[in-house]
C-alpha cells in the first residue's frame, strides 16, 4: 500500500497539471457534473435495491395475533431504530449528518463542504430504519448522499466554493432524478429546495447530471425506478371545481404534517437517553403499524395499488380486514391514515431512525386525494378518476409541505410519463401553496434554519443579511477604561489610541457607557483636573440603537445602522458584558462582499 500511495499522488499532480493546460473550470466543471450523476444515481439504485431486498425478505414472515394482523409489525420498527443507533453510535461516533437541511448549511455557512461520511452513511443508516419498517423516505437520505458526493469530487479536484457548491447541487439533482427517473424533476428540486439559481452556468451541469443519474438507472434498474403509472383519463374542464376542493384539502393536510411532526419530534428530544427514546418511539411505531399496515416502510406499494384502483390494500394483513369491501370503511380508513402517517413520520424520526419526509409528503397527498376522490364519489359528484386525484395530491401537498410546485408538478408529470394533468397539478398545488403560505412562510427542510438565522434564498440581499458572520467584524482594538477611573487614565488611553470612542466598564467587564474624544477636548489639555474628574462624569448618553447584543439577527444590527447616524455599535454578550464594536463602514463593506460573492455566476 505505501509503495501504491507515492504512485497515486505522482499521478493526482500529472492529471492536475494537464487539466489546468488543457480544460477551463467551466469545461472541467461539466464533465465532473456527468461523473457526480452517475455516481448519484447508482447510489440512489444501491439503497433502494437494499431496501427492497430486505423488506422483501422480512414480509415473507407472518406471525397472526389472536385478533389478526402480523404479530412481527410490533417488534420490526423497534429493531430498524435500535440498529441505526447502534450504527451511529458506534461506527459513525458522531452526528450523521443527513438530511436536506445538513445540505443547506453547508451551502449557507460552509462554502459546500460536507464532510466525505455523509458519502455512504445516509445510505446505511436509512437502510437500516426503513428495511425494518421506519415510516420515512429515502429520497431525502439520497439527496443527501448525492450531494456530499458531488461536494467531495469538488474538493478533491481542488475547485473553488463557487463550482463546490454546483457540483453539491448536481449531486443531489442526480440523485432525485436516478430515483424518479425524472430529469426535469431533479432539476427543480435543486432550484426550489436547495435555493439555487438557475443561471446559464449552472443550468447544463445540473441537466446534464440529473441525465446521468436518470440514465444509469433507466440502464439498471429499467422502468421499475419507484413507481410507474400511465393516465388512463384526461383532464376535463367540468373536474377543475373539485380540484380546486383537492388544493384546499391538501393545504390542510400540509400544515398538519408542518406542525405535528414539529410537536412529535419535539416531545422526543425531551428525553435525554437515546436508547429509552428508541424504545418508545419503536414500541409506539409497532403499534401504529401493526393496526395499520401500510404505514410500514415508505409507503409506495400501497400507494401504487390505490392508483391502480386496489382499495382493499388498505385492509390487507391489517385487524380492519373483514370491513375491505366496503367504500365507506376505506373513507373511514383513510381520513385516520391521513394524520397517523404524519406522526408515524415523526415518531420514526424523532426516537433515532434515520430518513427523509420527501417520501411521507408523497404518500400522504395520495391518501389525501384518494380520500378527497372516494367522498367526493360516495356524495353523487361524478369525479372522473379516483388515481387521477391520488397523482394530484401528491403534488399538491408535496407544494404544500416543501414550498416546490414546480418540483412537484413536473414530477408527477414525469413518473406518470407526460403531461396530460398538468393543468390540475398546477391548479391544485397553486390552491395549497396559497393556502399554506400564511401559516407556514418557510419549508419543512428550512424552517429550523431560517430561525437560525442561517438560510440562503434567492433573495441576495436578504440573504446577504442574514448569512453575514457578525462576530467576525467585531473590532476589539478599542482601548477601554474602567468605571472609577480618573482624567488622567482615560488622557492615557487617548495618547496610544487612535480611535474617538472609548468604552466604559466596570472591574468583571460589564459595560457602563462610552465617553467620545469631542467629549473631554476641552478638558484633556488641563493637568490639574487629571485627579479630580472621574470617567464617570464624562460618559455620552448611549440609547437602546447604540448597543447590539451578540445574539440579535444580523438584520436588527443593520437596522440600528440605517435608523440611526452612528458609526459604531456596542456589541455586548448576554450577561451585559462588553465583546467589541461593530463599524458602519465594516459591516456594509463585508454586506456588498457577500452580495457580490453570492451572486456570481
């Protein structure tokens, strides 16, 4: 091995010397985005077969409980959690790091790095949870994976953050693209969740990256990549009330998703051991999935089969299975499945399992609009296809739930093979959007960030606000005098100062006022006040818009800033104590840096 290393890095320097002769970064860039996407795809081709296997082999297994149903649901959850908290705690030793919102960060605060583990342990850990029946996606997970992919061969090539962070989002566009076969889809998932631009640099990498990924698992996998459906009935014009009804109801069930699964999570971070949380959190999911089955794993078999017009596979293996022939009992069925889909998301989430809800706000808008179509029916109105509205609801609370219409709809457009309902997708998903908008202004992915203060949109200057690193422009090179003083200390300072404002403290640091040079001119030249006037005396009047504590929102520094005449802010930390000064000339100098960096092209 150490006689191979030498070779290797001999090797790494000849390519890296040709490329920088021969290839543009705009050229290299191109080609490293096609290798990201197949390398994206046959990732997302691995864990879904892994999935698939395991889940195959562990339904083969049927243990009847006196009233019915698989007595093996109980104990299947618990074994996924406790595994992936075995694995993380003991191969991992760390944070994971998975999910779409460790992706935004490292776009926001971390120039694009993620760190080379999120390559491969997104892909076990969601493994482990969803084979044993966790109620959460793989996509999320993929996405993740895909983008720390495309970040590390950045980093690895030595690029800068500019194309490490195009290369991030062509990684997880191959990603969403190998796992739906859908390009465009993948795309749109990168533009509207990622917050990207889509400027005519990053427009070919990223196509030609969700191309790749779409390719190798077209080449793989065939047309089995998650679920294929054909729309067997076109959109009519008399059907877009109901839709309009559907985009209503689906606004509903997104912010029931938004707020349970924030409530759920939240009453499991309460308790402190992980392992009595998993045992909780697995017993509890057991339970939800063995009274009903189709909560088990991601959810897209049972999905598959309404679209196909198979009601009864909402009743089969399950306690309830003696009422499956009745419409009114599926109604029933599906108005409870509807919200015990989002707590077992939660519940899976929240006790340590490891996945994404990319996949429960798929499944839970084709209950929603299955539901919404079997009402509609058993009331007299001829809704014209049951699947028609379970395809619509995907998307619609997808838009809901991930604030991406143009994801969801050229999604269900893709998966389904055109484009015939793309007036009722848009319709629909324009109908939740608004309805949701109000209550929920941020995604589900970007709402814990967002409150941070650490989220990039595609507002630049609201972004540049708020990505802006204050603590880093903190001047400390201000000469400080303690309260108590005398003239003649502070006459001291000025002399090795060259600044006009001197900060007044007390002995632990706790800040008292500032005294100003104009201040104390008329004074400063007279030796024989030097031992009678105390700091004290000379403090300037300080308001609340003179003094920012480290904690507030870059936006509430700059707000003080555009308010007021000042050219320096106090910055004090939570206990009153003095950190530094912030300048106005700093801060909107580091304000139009950012600007200028996070709008390059």
């Amino acid at each position: 091995m150490k006689s191979i290393r030498p070779l290797l890095s001999q090797m790494y320097k000849s390519f890296m010397v040709w490329r920088i002769k021969h290839l543009t970064d705009q050229t290299f860039v191109i080609l490293l985005s096609i290798l990201v996407g197949l390398c994206s795809g046959l990732a997302a081709v691995v864990l879904k077969t892994l999935v698939h296997v395991i889940n195959a082999f562990l339904l083969r297994f049927n243990v009847l409980t006196f009233v019915g149903g698989n007595g093996l649901m109980l104990i299947y959850p618990l074994i996924g959690i406790l595994l992936t908290i075995f694995f993380v705690r003991i191969v991992v030793r760390g944070e994971i790091g998975h999910g779409i919102p460790s992706v935004l960060l490292a776009i926001s605060r971390h120039q694009g790095k993620l760190p080379p583990k999120n390559m491969w342990t997104s892909l076990v850990a969601s493994t482990l949870t969803v084979a044993f029946g966790g109620s959460v996606g793989l996509e999320a997970p993929i996405a993740s994976t895909g983008s720390a992919i495309g970040s590390n061969i950045g980093r690895f090539f030595r690029l800068g953050s500019q194309h490490v962070k195009l290369l991030l989002g062509c990684g997880a566009a191959g990603a969403i693209a190998g796992i739906f076969k859908a390009p465009i889809a993948g795309i749109w998932f990168v533009v509207e969740v990622l917050m990207f631009d889509l400027t005519m640099t990053a427009a070919i990498p990223l196509l030609l990256s969700a191309l790749s990924a779409a390719t190798i698992t077209y080449f793989l996998m065939g047309t089995n990549v998650q679920f294929a459906f054909t729309v067997a009935e076109e959109f009519a014009l008399n059907q877009i009330p109901y839709y309009i009804i559907l985009g209503v109801v689906c606004a509903f069930s997104s912010i029931y998703f938004l707020r349970s699964t924030a409530r759920v999570e939240g009453w499991f971070k309460k308790i402190s051991k992980p392992t009595l949380r998993a045992i909780i959190g697995g017993l509890a999911l057991g339970v939800m999935i063995f009274l009903f089955p189709p909560l088990f794993g991601e959810g897209y078999g049972t999905l598959t089969s309404l679209l196909h017009g198979d009601s009864q596979v909402l009743f089969r293996n399950s306690i309830f299975a003696t009422w499956s022939d009745s419409t009114w009992a599926a109604i029933i069925l599906l108005f409870v499945l509807v919200p015990m889909k989002c707590i077992a998301t939660a519940t899976t989430i929240g006790s340590g399992g490891v996945g994404g809800t990319f996949g429960p706000s798929l499944i839970l808008g084709g209950l929603t609009g299955y539901f919404v179509a079997l009402l509609l029916n058993q009331l007299g109105l001829p809704i014209q296809s049951t699947s028609n509205f379970a395809l619509v609801g995907m998307a619609a609370v997808m838009t809901g739930v991930m604030h991406a219409p143009f994801m969801a709809t050229f999604l269900i457009a893709e998966i389904t093979g055109g484009y015939a309902l793309l007036v009722p997708l848009l319709i629909a998903s324009a109908v939740t959007y608004i309805g949701v908008s109000p209550f929920e202004r941020h995604s589900i992915y970007a709402r814990n960030l967002a409150k941070q203060g650490n989220l990039m949109t595609h507002d630049k200057d609201s972004s540049a606000i708020q990505l802006m690193n204050m603590r880093r422009l903190i001047e400390t090179n201000f000469f400080i005098v303690r309260q108590g003083d005398h003239l003649r200390d502070l006459v001291e300072a000025i002399q090795n100062s060259r600044r006009n404002l001197f900060p007044v403290l007390t002995d632990d640091d706790h800040f008292v006022g500032v005294i100003l040079l104009d201040d104390v001119r008329k004074v400063m030249f007279r030796p024989e006040l030097y031992d009678k006037i105390v700091v004290d005396d000379l403090l300037h009047p300080v308001s609340d818009s003179d003094i920012v504590c480290i904690t507030d929102p870059p936006q509430s520094v700059i707000d003080k800033f555009r308010l007021t005449v000042s050219y320096n802010i106090i910055v004090l930390d939570e206990e009153n104590r003095y950190l530094g000064v912030l300048s106005r000339a700093n801060v909107f100098s580091a304000y139009r840096k950012f600007v200028s960096e996070v709008s390059e092209e």
